[in-house]
C-alpha cells in the first residue's frame, strides 16, 4: 500500500473500498478479536461457521466477520447477522449448521434468540434486547461491527476523518478551543477538563513534548479501555494524533499493562497499518505535520495508573509515584511536558472534532458532558459493558439496563471507581450518575468500574477486600499509605474474624484522615473511600462486628452452618460434599453438622437442593441430635 499523501488520496481510497462492499450484502460478525468472546469459545465457532458456508457455497453471498466485544459478555460466543441485526447467544459450534441453513432459508433459529427471563420471550433484534435498548453507543458503536485488525473497515465507517479536518480545516488552537468547549472530562479518574490539561502542556516551556494513552486500567472488575483498545484500537489512535497535532507533540506512548496481550496485538497491527497508509509518522497525509508512537507494556502494578509513576515507568524505572510539586503536563516524562489521558478520553476526541463540541454539550449533563463506558458486574441479571449518558440514575442503569438483582434477592450497595472508590447504597439510586454527584455520595467515577451488591454482601468484607489489594499493590514510597494501608488491613481482618476490639472504628476514622491528608499520590488518598463509605451508611454492620456478628453471615469466623431437620431429606449430597468430614447422617435420616469439625467452607450450603442448610451466628446455632428420621411429607 502506497503511503496516502493527501486529503483527496486518503478520500479517493475510503471510495475506492465503499464501491468494493455491496451494502445489501449481509455480514456475519463473530467476537474473536476480544477476550471474553475468545475465552468462551468464539473462535471454535467463527471456524464452523468458515467451513460451513465453504460447504454449502455461501460464502460469496455472506461475508464472514470477525470483530471485538459488542458489550454483552455472558452472553458470548455471540452471532450476530448484519444488516438485520438477528442476535444469537450462547452459540456453541454445533449450532452452526442449522444457523447458516436459516440464513439461507431467510429463517431466524429461534432457539438461540435471547430469551427474557421476566417475560419469557425471544428477542430477535440486539437494539429490542433490554440490555441494549437504553444505552447510548457512540464510541462502542463500531465495536462488534468492525474487524479491528482491518484499517480499511474503519475508514469505510468514516475512520480518520476527524483528523483529515483537524490538519486541513483546523489550527491546533481551534482543535484545542472545540475540545475546552466540549467540556470533555478525563474519563479514567478524577474527571480534569481535557481541554485545559491539554492547554497546560501546550503552553509548557520545553521540547519534545509527549502525549500518552493511560491503558493501565487495574480495577478488579473493570474492563472498559481493554474492551475499546481490543475492538476498535483506530479510533483511540486518531484521537491521540489529534491531540497531539493541538498539542505540538511529536511523539506518543501508549501504556498497556502485561495483562492485555490481545489489546496489544490489535493496537500494535493498528499503529503498522496507519504507519503504512501515512496516518503516521513524517509528513501525515502531506499535512507537514510529524507524529508517531511508541507501545509500552506496563508491569501489572496498579500504582503505575498514577499519572507520574507511570511516566517513570516509560522512562524505564520503577512505576513509583513522585511528589507534583509541578504537574506532568509541565515536567512529566524525562521532565518534558507530557499530557496524559485514558483510552476512553482519546476515543472521544475524533466525534467531538467531527460533531462539533455542541454536539457533544447536548449529551449528558451540564457538569459532565457525553456518555460514560461502565463494566456493569456483580449481582445483576445482565452483565458487560455499557454505555449510557451522563446523568442516567444509578436505578436505571441497574435495573433497567442490568435487568435488576439475580435471583429476586434485595439491592444492598453498588461499588463505583474500583478500589479507591466508595460504595453507594439504596437510598441513592435515583442520585444522576456524573463526576460530582459519585464525589458527593463519598465514591467517585474513576475509569468506570460499577460492582453491585446484594442482601447477602457484607460490607465489612468489601471494604478488607479493597483494603487488602490496595495494601499489596501500595508502593510503599510514602509512610500514610504504606503504614496507614497494613494497620487498615489488620483492623479489617481483625472485625471479619471475630477479634475486634473497642476502640478499633475510632481508629479506622483516625488513620483514614491522615492517609486521605497526607499520602504521596492518588492511591493512598483515595485508598480510604472504602472504608469511609462503607462506615458512613452501613456503620450498624461495623458495631454487629464488634459483637461478633456479621448481618450477612458472610464472615466465616463469624458463621455457622446448621442443618434444618424440617427441611432435611437425608439425601447424602451434603455429606458426600463435605471436605473435612464434619457432617454425620445416613440416607432418609436427617443429617447433622458436627460445629468442632466444620470449617465453615460453605459446600454443603451450595449442594444442598432443598435449602436445608442455614447460615446462622454462632452463639445461636441450636443442638442437634443425631438419628431423627426426616418428615415424609416434606420430601420433594
């Protein structure tokens, strides 16, 4: 491929590959180039469908596509026929003959439609899914639509556009003035208006100046920029050269930690086939502007999300966090001005250079402008990854969006910014979901991670959980956080294993100002939401600790298992489950759980069919006696 070296060239071969594609002939797009669709089998399947329309000669009428994540993770391996929009689910390969005969036959496979699990029925569009139905994509648009590995299916989706009107049309302060005007938001923590980080750097004296892409991404639960860098690398690419052309930067990095093996394959074969076309590099697109970038692959330390230890680790040190006495974007990487923004931010720029910033003013709210990519996981009915307008509720997104609590169970909290963020109970769900509001409730928006918990999630345990990941994944540069986080984490531990002691909430508060105060960097500041929020609306949970109880029965030191003997129907599949041997019982005679045994693992609370088995405080689990015959008429 030649290199394009002109606005008309660039135009004359997105025409050239248009009048190559018959729009009326319809594609079949498989999730191979993601990692959910991989790990659940969507390559086995892209395969049968390959060799099946090889088979039966319908692979010149129907073009087989493989693209990244279309958002609805547990439903994958995922099929989904364009342009009707037909959405299979759970696909498995022996399904793929009778799937391709329909598309011959023009019939829908009923069988493998989504099926509602309140109304009963097959849903035969992805837009009528539930899921779907109230999200609004625009930067997910293409993902599940696109070969990300295939330049030439973004710029026939209008790929680089935006840039073509950024070197042509636009003067780097009118690039910087549409996106200030924008009010685009940081998308991966705080929420720092991009436009005036993007100004500081400009203005910054120094040469060379950098630009960066943040796909550190290290929340559990959170999978936003992978799913993005992995299903459509071009529009996050474009972006970061338009920034870097209102910038004056010449020089980019995109910062991928180790864990993201597909995102770095996907954006690596993006970075060669725009270097190739002349989208990067000297002289881009005969514009006389100069850019190129660099991929560095991150350790997996979640310390090197911070915006300074990540620039130290590009220079080849250690991800540690130093003191901003000036900000990166004045001294940043080999102390050059160096401008930092996540995948999800950069992916904006492109629409809000195309669309206008109005455009993007008339999505979301005032304050906090756009959409917003949320990895919605946890104890809800649909799972993945969303994309909705700032300010939808909290409620709407769970519940109508995430189609509300597994097994009718009660709504107890949502988790939003990953570890260093809070938890939100019930009595804010109707609160608009935008960067103050989540700063307001004690949480904060962070790259997007939202986590929500049932009635059977104790919040003791959720807050040592964050705790102790953060202890581990801490530095330990600066004494608050290092010290403040091992102290936090031995109180915590202490509470969920029956140890607490009086005084140990007043010294949970404590320490929490002084780590919120006094820490080096972002993590050991924020590295305290946990455990305040969780305090702040479920204080009563931490007293019930104290006591040696867990409300949730959650804490193993603090439950204990009993057999219900009204329940019991002697089936032998507790004690036959029972790792340590501590349950005594024959057949059609009710079992029974020896307490001095047990180590509380939980099996036979999980195999038990009847219900039988309880979860009860300790100080309350009644005697038992071996040897009562189970109740005839309770038998199922």
């Amino acid at each position: 491929m030649a290199r394009l070296r002109s606005l008309e060239e660039l135009e004359r071969l997105r025409e050239e590959i248009l009048k190559g594609r018959d729009p009326s002939r319809p594609f079949i797009a498989v999730n191979t180039r993601s990692a959910c669709g991989l790990a659940a089998g969507s390559e086995e399947v892209a395969e049968g469908l390959r060799e099946e329309m090889e088979k039966r000669g319908v692979e010149g009428k129907v073009e087989l596509r493989r693209t990244g994540c279309n958002g609805f993770c547990q439903m994958e391996p995922v099929v989904t026929v364009y342009p009707s929009e037909v959405f299979y689910v759970n696909v498995k390969p022996e399904d793929v003959p009778e799937l391709v005969e329909g598309m011959e036959k023009g019939k829908v496979v009923e069988r493998l439609l989504f099926q509602d699990p309140l109304t009963g029925q097959r849903i035969e569009r992805a837009p009528d899914l539930p899921f779907y139905r109230h999200q609004r994509k625009i930067l997910l648009h293409l993902n599940g639509r696109i070969d990300p590995t295939r330049i030439e299916d973004y710029l026939a989706e209008g790929g680089y556009r935006a840039l073509a009107r950024a070197l042509f049309q636009m003067s780097p302060e009118q690039v910087l003035e549409e996106v200030k005007k924008s009010g685009l938001r940081g998308r991966g923590g705080g929420g720092f208006p991009t436009g005036r980080k993007w100004e500081t750097t400009r203005n910054a004296p120094g040469e060379p100046k950098y630009v960066i892409v943040n796909c550190d991404e290290g929340d559990p639960g959170a999978f936003m920029d992978r799913s993005l860098m992995e299903g459509n690398p071009h529009s996050v690419l474009e972006g970061l050269i338009i920034g870097a052309y209102a910038i004056g930067s010449h020089q980019g990095y995109i910062y991928v930690r180790e864990e993201y093996p597909l995102a770095v394959q996907n954006v690596s074969i993006a970075l060669e086939q725009a270097r190739e076309h002349g989208l990067l590099g000297e002289d881009i697109l005969g514009s006389g502007f100069d850019f190129d970038v660099e991929i560095h692959r991150g350790a997996g330390a979640f310390v090197s999300g911070e915006s300074s230890a990540l620039m130290t680790a590009i220079e080849g040190r250690v991800g540690e966090p130093r003191p901003k006495y000036i900000h990166t974007a004045v001294k940043g990487i080999h102390d050059k001005p160096s401008c930092l923004n996540n995948v999800e931010t950069w992916a904006n720029v492109p629409l809000i250079i195309l669309n206008g910033a109005e455009w993007f003013r008339s999505l979301g709210t005032p304050g906090s402008p756009g959409t917003k990519i949320f990895s919605l996981v946890g104890k809800v009915n649909y799972t993945g990854l969303v994309e909705v307008p700032m300010g939808m509720t909290l409620r709407d997104i769970i519940f109508k969006v995430g189609g509300g609590i597994r097994e009718g169970k009660r709504f107890k909290a949502v988790q939003t910014g990953g570890p260093s963020g809070g938890v939100i109970p019930e009595q804010h769900l109707d609160t608009p979901v935008d960067f103050d509001e989540l700063t307001r409730l004690g949480s904060m928006m962070g790259s997007g991670g939202m986590i929500v918990m049932d009635e059977d999630t104790c919040m003791v345990d959720v807050a040592r959980f964050y705790i102790h990941f953060l202890l581990e994944e801490s530095c330990g540069k600066c004494i608050p956080c290092r010290e403040g986080l091992r102290v936090l984490d031995r109180i915590l531990t202490d509470l969920c294993a029956g140890k607490g002691r009086e005084g140990d909430l007043r010294l949970l508060e404590e320490i929490t100002e002084v780590m919120s105060k006094a820490s080096l960097c972002a993590l050991g500041t924020t590295a305290v939401n946990p455990v305040l929020s969780t305090m702040r609306y479920f204080r009563s949970e931490y007293e019930a600790h104290l006591r040696g109880e867990c409300p949730a029965r959650v804490c193993k030191a603090l439950t204990a298992y009993h057999i219900n003997p009204d329940r019991c129907q002697g089936c032998l599949l507790c004690l036959r489950n029972c790792p340590s041997g501590a349950i005594r019982g024959e057949r059609e005679v009710v079992h029974v759980i020896e307490q001095e045994r047990c180590t509380r693992c939980g099996i036979c609370y999980a195999t038990c069919p009847f219900g039988a088995v309880e979860k009860l405080s300790p100080p309350v689990v009644p005697e038992a006696r071996y040897g009562v015959r189970v109740k005839k008429e309770g038998r199922k």
